[in-house]
C-alpha cells in the first residue's frame, strides 16, 4: 500500500529565516520614494499637514533627481563631443599684397550641430532677449528633459558702426551674443587657431572686417582699424592682420 508524501511542517511566522542572499549579497530593500510615502500616507488617512511636508519632500526630490539628470547628460555630451568644423571661407588677395584665406564657423551652423548633438542626451537650448539702458541682453538656457537647466548671459551695446538702421544695429549684436552664450553654456569653443598656433576668435575677426568695410569717416575708420589690428598682431595671427589692413585700404579709398 503506497504512501503519501508528507508535507513538511510549517515553520512558524517567527521562526522564519530570512530569504537567501543572491551571490552572496544580502538583500536590501531600496528606500521608499516620496511618491510611495504620500500613497502609504493618503492610506493610512494622514492628516493635511503631514500631506504638506511630503509633498514638499517630492519636490525637493523631483529638482534634485532632475539636477543628477542634467549634469550626466552634460558629461555625456562632453565625453565625445561633436567637432565644430569652420564652414564658411574667405579667399582672395589683399591689397597688401599676401593671400587673405580666412575659414570659421557661422552661427547658424554651430546652433544646428550643438542642437542635433545636444538631442540624444536629452537636452536643449534656446535664447531670450532684452533691452535695458541702451543694452542688449541675450541670455542661452539649457535645459534637460526632466526640467533642470542652466544659463549663461551676456550683453553689450548696440553695434553703431557703419551704415547699420537702428534694426539692423541690435540684430548684429544679437547675433554676437547668441554665439558666445551657446558656445559657453555647452563648454564648447570652435577650431579657431591660426598657423602660428596663437588663438583669436574667427568670428571676431569677420565682425571687425564688417565694422571697418562701413566706418562712417576717417576718425572711426582709423579708430577701428587700430583697435583690431593691435589685437590681432598680439595674437600673431597674420591672416587677421592683413583682412584688417585690406579692408582699411579699401574704406579709406572710398572716403576720401
């Protein structure tokens, strides 16, 4: 006559062992969320002002979990970030006789590959203006997805030279700053080094050229040509120098 198997005896509910460790690692509950505080609270039909105090804990976590976020998308974006190639060329020769062959980047180029890099870790940039004082402010937030950014802001005055209206004076402004605030908001800088190794910022050197082309007399035009090329002849970068000096020549020959 066949037997049935025994149950084995229950252990008794204090008796019970503790579960076995996984790999030799005890295991150890993770910490309830903010979240699941409220829910156990509303639960356990918690008074409003206990209701308060969580809530505020969930803020405070929800900024400081969104502040993690931003800063690991960032240093992602950092760890191989997109090289910023210089797109637009000048190539002709000066009057001063040597080559002028002048590269740098637009910023409508280093705005779209900033943004496309930018995309996959979770993060974007945008711009805000204002005007103060005579003073144009333009400040660059970035900002990731789980709401956490930052900003960088810069301003300066009008840019008066030349034949510019009063429209066209703030737009070139404008579009000095928003190059410069993006740039610094994401740590990036272009590949702007001349032969002689010495740094000076291509776009810079294209927004002088443009000041001195439209120098309204004699006076701005000197003024502006010394001021640039005593800045470029301390970076020792000759391929400014003689953008500068060709660009003089040129107004002062329509001047005079």
């Amino acid at each position: 006559m066949s037997t049935l198997p025994q149950a084995e005896p229950s252990t008794p509910r204090g008796d019970r062992k503790p579960p076995r460790p996984i790999n030799g690692t005890d295991l150890v509950p993770a910490p309830p969320t903010p979240m699941l505080m409220i829910q156990m609270a509303v639960q356990q039909n918690a008074d409003l002002d206990k209701l308060a105090k969580l809530m505020d804990l969930q803020e405070r976590w929800e900024k400081n979990e969104a502040h993690k976020a931003f800063v690991q998308a960032l240093a992602d974006f950092k760890a191989n970030p997109p090289q910023l190639e210089k797109n637009k060329q000048v190539d002709f020769q000066g009057r001063s006789g040597g080559r002028v062959n002048y590269k740098y980047a637009t910023l409508d180029y280093v705005a779209k590959v900033l943004g496309q890099e930018l995309s996959k870790h979770g993060l974007s940039f945008r711009w805000q203006t204002a005007q103060e004082q005579g003073k144009v402010r333009v400040t660059c937030f970035l900002q990731h997805a789980m709401g956490h950014g930052e900003s960088v802001t810069l301003e300066g005055p009008a840019d008066d030279t030349g034949n510019k209206n009063a429209i066209q004076q703030i737009g070139s402004t404008v579009t000095y700053l928003q190059r410069y605030t993006l740039l610094a908001a994401t740590g990036m800088a272009t590949a702007e080094q001349d032969n002689d190794g010495a740094t000076i910022t291509n776009g810079d050197v294209m927004e002088q050229v443009e000041w001195i082309k439209n120098a309204r007399n004699m006076e701005e035009l000197k003024r502006l040509f010394t001021n640039a090329y005593k800045e470029a002849a301390a970076a020792k970068n000759k391929g400014a120098m003689a953008l500068y000096l060709d660009a003089k020549n040129k107004r002062k020959a329509e001047l005079q």
